[in-house]
C-alpha cells in the first residue's frame, strides 16, 4: 500500500514498530520517522494502518517518550485517515478528540486480502465530513480499486466494514459444516463446490472453497486472531444498540475454540477446522 | 416445467392433486390422469415433483383405491426420477425398492426459485446409475439450463441439495443479522447491501439481500415451512452420521419461531423478520 | 425392578432378549417367557421397560414369529404400563391402538439412575385414565417411592419426562461449561463445586458435580447415546408444537459431537467433557 | 445490610450517590458522608456495593472534585472489601494498585437476593492475602450467613461469584424453554415444576420456578440488566482465558433480545419470557 502511494506520485514518511519492514521503502524515496509523532508532524493526511483498537489508541493517543502523542503533533487542518478495522466506539472518540484540535478525521477500513494491496485491488469503505473524505479520495484512489462512501459519520464505515467481515465469517461457518456434513457422508468436497459456486456464482466463495477444501490455511491471507477480534467488534456495537446475534455469537465461540488449539496465527477460514473436528473428521 | 418438457417434444401424462391446476395443460396436448398409478402406467419416465417425503410416499409407494401403488404400475425397466428435496434415508429406500422391481431411480433435485423454473434456468442435481442418468438427460435439458451429476447413488444428490440449501438458508439469517445491526444503528440497508453486493458480487446475494430489505416476502418464491423442512432434512442427515451442525440447529429454531408466528407461507428469506424482531425492531 | 415387584407379591413373567439377564431371576420364582407375545399372554398387567421408541415398538406391535404380536396376546381389559422415556408420538399411537383393543394404556416413565431402581427410590411420572392409573399403583408403589400423576392423557406424562430429562441435560451442559472457564482460569474445581452445592443445594447437583470433577464417566448410569435420545424427543416435541428451544439444539449438538467422538456408551455426564475439550484442556 | 453492621457493633460512615437513601440511617447512629474519599477518611475497611466495574472505578479510582479519588483518601494498611460482582479484570487491577498504596484489598462477593440481606443470609465468596481475609471476617460474620474463601488471588471470588451467576441464569433458560414446551402443549406449569421440584429438591429451583410461573417479575429482586452485565462478565473472563461458552453465549444474546423489548428493569427470571415469546405464546 505504500508503494501505491509513492508511485501516485505522493510524499510519504513511514513509521512501523518493526523498523525494518519500513527500511526497506526507503531505496522508493520514503522517509522513515522513529514515532508515529515524528511521521505526522507537518503531514496533511496521516494514515494508520494496524490491527486492532490498542494499536490505533498506542499510536494516535497515547504519548510516547518526548515527542509525545501523534494526534498532538498533527498539524491543525490535518486529516486522519484511519484504514483499520476498529470499533465503532473509537472512531467516535476519535471523530470527537480530531474535531476538538481542528483536524479532520474520516473512516475508511480496506476489504481485500494482502494480495489485494498489492494488485491495487482493495476496495474502501469511507466515511466522513464530505470535504474531509474528497481530500482523502486521491489517496483511496491510490490505494484501491474503490471507494464507497457511507455518509458523514465516520463510525458508518467502520460498522459496515464489521458487518461486511460478518457476513464473510457466516459464510466461512456454514462452508465448515456443510463440508463436514457431504464430507462425512462420502461425497467429495470439490464436487459439492462445484456446485455451490455454480449456485452462488461468488469469487468470494471461490476462494474460500478452495482455501477450506484444499486446506491452505497457511500462510494466513487474515488472521484468525483478528477473524475473532472482527466478531468482537460486531458482538460490541450489537450490545450497544441491542440487537441479539446468535449466529456472530456462534463465530466468536468457534474461534475462541480455534484459539485454544493453537491457531489463532491461521487464515481465519480455519474456522472450517472446528466443524470439522466436532465431527470426528 | 411441464410446459418445457411438452415444448421440447415429450409425450407427457400429469396427475395433480389438485386436478385444476393440471386442466390448465390439456390444451396444450398434455394428458391428465386420475391418480399417480395411472399416470405412470406405460411411461418410460415417471418425474414427481413434490413438497417433502411424505407426498414422495403418498404418491409413489402408498397403494390409493383400486389403482394401488404408483411403483407397482410403473412398467419394469422405467425410471423415477424424483425431482423433490426428499431426505437422504427415503432416497435410499426408493432406490431399493425400485431396483428389486427392475426399475431404475434417478434423484434429480432442482436449483432455482418458480421464474426459474418457467425461464428454464433451473438447475438439476443428479445422481443414479450412470446408464438410468444419460437415459434422464434429456429431460433434464429440456427442464433446465444445467445437470451436475454427483455420483452413481442417487442420494448423493439429495445430500448435495439439502448442504447447498442449507448454505442458503445461513446467507439468510447472516444477513437478516447483519441488517438487524447496521438498520439499529442507523444505516440505511439498500447502502449497506450495495457494499455487500460489490464484495460478494453474487446474483444470489443480490436477490435475497433485495427481498430481506424491501421486505417482499408475499407471496413466496419458496415457503417458508418448505426452508423448515430443509434445515431438518439436513439436521436429519447430520444426525444420522454424528455430525453437529450448530448454525443448522439455529436455523431450524429461527424457522420455527417464525412458524409460531404465523409466517409459514411467507418466502423462507422472511428468516429475517427474526433478528429484526428480536432486535426490538 | 423385577425383584421389587416379586418382593411385593407380585405374580411375574419376563422377556429379556438377552435371556441370561432374565435367567438370574429364575430363583426367585419370576417365569422367563421366549418372547413379548408369551410374557403377557394372560396378563392383567404388562409392564415394558426399554430404552427407545423403536425398541417398543418391536416388543408390542411387531409381530415376532409365530406368536405374534404382544400387543394381540395381552388380553382385553388388560393394562399395558410403559415405563420407557418414548416419544409423545407413540405415547399417544399406544393410548389409541390400545384402546381400540379394549386395552388399558398407563404411560409411567421412571426417574433416577440405576442405584434408584435397586433402592426403590425410583419416581414415577404416571398418566392415564384414572381407574386404570389406579390399578397400576400398587405396581408403581412396588417399584419406586413416589407417583406423581400428570393427567389422563399418557402422553402428559412422557412430555414431563422428556422436559424433566431436558433439564438436567441443560444442568450438566452448564456444570462443563462453568469448569471448563474455572479450571482453566486455575481454580480448583472442588472448591467451585461447593459454592455451586452451597448455593443449589441439591442432591442432584451434587451428585452429577461429583460425576463430572472426577470424571467418572464409566460405567455409565445412563448412557450418552440415550441422552442422545432424550433431547432429540423434546426437539421434537418441540417442533410439533413449534416452540424453539435453542439450548436444547445446543446440547443435541454437543451430544453428536460426543458420539463422532466415541464416547455414546459413556455417561451422560460426559457432555462437560465437550465444554472441556472446547477450551483445550 | 448497613443496619446489621451497625447492630453488629461496628462503626459506621455511608456514602451513597442518592443522599436520601442513607440519611435514613442516621437515626441509627450512621454518618453520612458528602463523597467517596470523605466516607473513608480514617476508615480501618472500605466497603464497596456496587452495580458494576464503572461505579466501582468512579467510586474509588477517579478523583471528584477536591477530594480527589477515594483510593488516596483511604488509608495506608486500610483494606478496600469489594463486595460488588466486577470483573476478573477490575479486580486484579485494584489488588494491584492497592497493594501500591500498602492498602489491602479483599473480594467479598455475595450471593442472595434482596431479602437474604435483611434478613443476614447471603452468603459471601471471598478471595485475597489470608491476614486480610482475616481482619474482614467479623464484617462478613456481620452481613452474611457465611462466608467461603476461594484462595489468596481476590480475582478467584469474582470468578465464582460470575461462574455461579451464570450457572443460576442457564437454571432460567432451561426452565424457561420446558415451561414454554410444556405449556404450549396444554400441561400445567406448577405441575410440571411439582416434578421438577421432587427430582432436583432445590430451594433456588423451587424460588425461581415460581416466580416465572407466576410471571411475578416485578418488583426485580436483581435486575435483567444486571443478569446481562454478569453473563458479560462471565464471557469476558472466558474470552480471556479462550474458553468457548455456547451457553452463556446463548444467554447473552437473550438478554438482549429482553432488553431490546424494554425488560432491563424487570427481574433477571424474565429472561424466560423470551422463550415463551418465541413459542407465540
């Protein structure tokens, strides 16, 4: 992702925990800060990458040594443009503490897969001020083959991106045991993909058929560890307005099952792994 | 679809239990008989298309009045092919009983909802003897756009369309959930669908994700009480190999608390109404 | 059982098909018949104990042989008295064939474990019509140490049964998955087992808690496979009247998953050993 | 419970958010204090009654106004005795920041409802260094009518108390899905709980099971919030240690199902309207 902004033209300074991924950037004209403060300082957009609500407060909200909290440093007028996956409850506090310093902030989690990144092929679902997302667009133009915008509120995007990753984690369940059940009785798994994609006629299920079928579940393309912090988030906003979700319910217990036999560091699909082992498979 | 099988040239005698809905084809050059015996007596093929395992017994295996049992006036070396989603204990039981008659079996499930089935986009699962399978083909074509034959036991195709409904059914109640949060919390369903759509890209999706959100639930492309009878079908053949299937489980309870409130003719997808009423919604 | 009834003064013949289990009894001066049809003929009682539907049914309405069917040997005005936990269903096909045969029809399922039955502590759940209820109550007085009638309807009384089973199933589901969380969280599950006996105060938890921390499994008091059984009558008692019952669906569930696992003769306890395995303990 | 301290000899200084409710125990010989800090001032033991982890943190830890927070108030060699059901968490976050301060922290639980207040028969789940658990014990004597200590880790009372919380709300949804079974069938529920009663000869079942045949849910003796918030607890801690709970999973999503539909205030047992609902009873 951050070569597709260099090659579209932008000027980027990078911050990574792990310093040597961002090193290696460096030959494409990137600068590498030694803090998220340093990276924005005097920025007009600071995007964030990571994986999960404490990695954004860490890098964002919290001071670090001198140079203090990011957001501090982050020139007024400044977008944040906030790419990851977090919780409705964040990026209200977050629409709420940029506001209050005169920045803009605007939502827009990424669907796809890190060949997607690559291939350009991400797809963004924004959210925000409407000024604040047409500053951002180049840049999701750069980064993505899309971009949807979901209204003003920047939180819009990241529950739908949460219900998107939902409605892709039922999907993986049902394909677990619809597979344990035809596999158990005898009947070949690729043969009844077949015909499932023949019904739903999906890239999506494509993929992942082929990925529970075939069993690739390393090396993980996401994480089943954020596969279970994805339906977290969707358990949480749910809590908060109240609306019961059995079947996220049922996910988030699959995956904890997962995590306790070692594969929280699997592609998420390995979901398909519980149904089958619930039936001796 | 006796329209298409007269179109495509066959000779064609229906019995219907409700004669009216049969007399509509008279002109068309069908012939109508006065039970199921008598429809089949001489044929080559006899094709039932019924709701669940017990019409499949009425009709076939269950001697009515004088006529006595269909299976016992189907000529010897003739073939049923049993289009219905039956279980895969009664697939296996008709294939018995045929063949200690000298009569073949062929299980032939179809895809697809009733402008399908006029449109000739139906499609037909197979499964049979290989000989009994190609002597169905035609048929198969002039009701349908495509045949995926699964094996040589016709109930592998019963199995296979009982785990593809199944797959069906949990898109619905995915999304019935998913609807239930991002509607409480605010967003509006058709933009949230529009983002599901482009992430699955599937015309299956895009049709029921239209029916949920504009709650187009009459009349039913397929009853809901028929959604019932499949999810128990497949708990059915779950249970006959030890398989547990926990979202099967919370799809047979969701069909039945719409059943209690009186949805049971309503179209399968009304599922959804669940998650919604129960989000106070 | 048999004993309490000979130890009572009753006059007794029985039918075992595994006719050793019956050849114990000899000495006591119980009469071994070589089939149902034989042991009730001349009865004014027939009691069945057995441990499913089908079960039943081969001992009463199947014709075996030359004798017959029992059901057409038990004399008219005799009473036949089920002690099997069977489906409402049949609970209610018996009351009709019975009486259709000028038969009487008292459905008395029993509570309590193998030990009750010994110490003629056994509790029964009888219904049926009133002076046929009566005239099996010195039998019932015999075997266990109360009667509770449910009405005059049998199948009352086997619906009690079925929901009674259901409890302590959702009890025993609740035991694992309440030790699987305080044992891996690392407290000692005897010190949480007297709070919850603290608490409860009831000699069944009691009793199954001590089954469950020490996970006497075997020999098995009622087996998992009947267990089984049991939930899959209330499920579909359930669906006859549509009620959903998702914790029942959960733990019909966990019991397949306990079965594809080996574990169908082991007790019915053994469902906590599923919570446990969830956890990776 | 403040009056049985004071009869119990001990001295005593209340806070209370709502001033009108302690100033009735003024007559008693209670001081009444303006904020958290100023109630423990001098005190040798902190006792917090708490609905949840937010009072208990706004309470001790966030300063209010000039006072500061009540945990700098408190003190040094003081012990705080949290009898509130608060997290895992939040107890092992006060065990250490007291233990900063030389303060002692003990967590003291209770289980019974309002009327085992007054009338000194909760019991209390206690947990943390033994000289302390010590030093509370007259105060425990004073509320409760016993007192079980879980080990030296304050956290290990809360988890039992959450443990056993939730073993009681499974009692309610089992019970609430037989009675909606049994009643939609046409049995009486107080004879189905006659037989509940004689076969689990609980005390909390016999309490319980009439309170939801009766539908005596008003006025809450705990409230469905607080049942909600506790099977939270209970799955928070489980997601913690990656222990599936299907469950309470299952009793979290009905909570919320009774909440959605306005029932927070009502007692905790209304969890089995939802079934009944359900059922379309």
């Amino acid at each position: 992702m951050a070569l597709n902004l260099v090659h579209a033209g932008h000027e980027l300074t990078v911050y990574n925990r792990t310093r040597e991924r961002a090193d290696g950037l460096v030959k494409e004209g990137v600068r590498v800060a030694g803090s998220p403060a340093a990276a924005v300082r005097g920025a007009e957009v600071a995007i964030t990458m990571l994986a999960n609500d404490q990695a954004v407060r860490d890098a964002m909200l919290v001071p670090a040594g001198e140079t203090g909290a990011a957001i501090d440093s982050l020139p007024s007028r400044a977008i944040h443009m906030c790419t990851s996956t977090i919780s409705v409850a964040l990026s209200k506090e977050l629409a709420e503490r940029h506001a209050a310093r005169g920045q803009g902030y605007v939502a827009a989690p990424v669907l796809g897969r890190p060949d997607s990144a690559a291939q350009k092929t991400l797809w963004i679902i924004a959210a925000g001020p409407p000024d604040h997302v047409e500053r951002c667009r180049p840049l999701m133009e750069a980064l993505g083959r899309a971009a949807t915008v979901m209204g003003e509120e920047a939180w819009r995007a990241n529950l739908t991106k949460i219900a998107v990753n939902f409605m892709l984690a039922s999907m993986l369940e049902a394909m677990g045991e619809a597979l344990a059940l035809v596999s158990k009785s005898g009947i070949d798994a690729q043969r009844f993909l077949e015909v499932l994609n023949g019904l739903f006629n999906s890239p999506v299920y494509a993929n992942y058929g082929k990925i529970i079928a075939e069993q690739r579940f390393e090396p993980a393309g996401f994480k089943l560890r954020l596969g279970l912090k994805d339906v977290d988030l969707a358990l949480e906003a749910a809590h908060e307005s109240a609306v019961p979700m059995p079947l996220a319910s049922l996910i988030r217990d699959r995956y904890l099952n997962a995590i306790a036999h070692g594969r929280g560091e699997a592609d998420w699909a390995a979901l398909a792994e519980v149904a089958a082992h619930d039936a001796g498979l």
